[in-house]
C-alpha cells in the first residue's frame, strides 16, 4: 500500500485530532455500502488513517472481500463542517501494526480500544480528502 503526504489546512488537522466519532463507510460483496460508526486515526505525514476493530466484523469481511483495491471512505463531522478521508484499504494483524494503531488510539483518545484476542487494524492509505467549512 503506498503512502503519501497529505497537506491539510490547520482547521481540518484539528478536527482529526479531537476526540471525536466517524463513519466508516466500506462495499459489501454484493456492491450496497455499509456504514458504521467507527474511532481512527490519522498521520497527516504518511496518508494512513487506521481503524481498530475485530478480524470478523463486516466492515473487515468487506475490506477484506474487496481486495488489494477496495476502496472505502471515513466521514467525520462537527456541524456545518465534515471532512471525509477517502483511499485503498486493507486489513491487517501483523502485531507491529496493531501496535502502532492501538498507540495512537490511545494518543487521540485518551484510553485504549478495546482489545479481543482478534483485533485488526484496517489501513487506509489516503488518496482523496473532501471537506466543507474547513
């Protein structure tokens, strides 16, 4: 998954830096969008944002079904501003990995995510950013 800078005004930066709540909008097999609220993360200096969830939720199953090229979109919103963060995804348990999302969960958050015995971290490298009142 390659990863790029992504410039951000100073508005948008702190939007995703506050504790706030998503949706993770990913395609399920049959092509009908699923939605679900989610908490991530994002590195403005690599273009990754992470989700932590469990290896067997259908927002994992969906990623995970759709490939190297599935493509998903994290909405978050604060009134009249949104800003949604769109790119390639893919899942992953590789514990280095886990590591670094529940580190900077916890850094965005305040506490750790929770923790089963199966939690993933579905990566998204970053192509696209749309906003509004940013």
């Amino acid at each position: 998954m390659s990863r790029t800078t992504v410039e951000l005004p100073a508005a948008a930066r702190a939007l995703l830096t506050g504790p706030r709540t998503a949706t993770l909008t990913t395609l399920r097999p049959d092509g009908t969008p699923h939605v679900t609220p989610v908490r991530f993360t994002f590195d403005t200096a690599t273009g990754l944002a992470r989700v932590t969830t469990r290896a067997g939720t259908r927002k994992a199953r969906n990623v995970s079904a759709g490939g190297p090229g599935a493509r998903v979109a994290l909405c978050q919103a604060d009134g009249f501003r949104w800003l949604t963060l769109e790119g390639r995804a893919a899942v992953t348990g590789a514990p280095a990995r886990v590591v670094e999302a529940v580190r900077r969960y916890t850094a965005r958050y305040g506490s750790a995510p929770p923790a089963p015995p199966d939690l993933v971290v579905i990566e998204i490298a970053v192509d696209r950013v749309l906003s509004l009142n940013l």
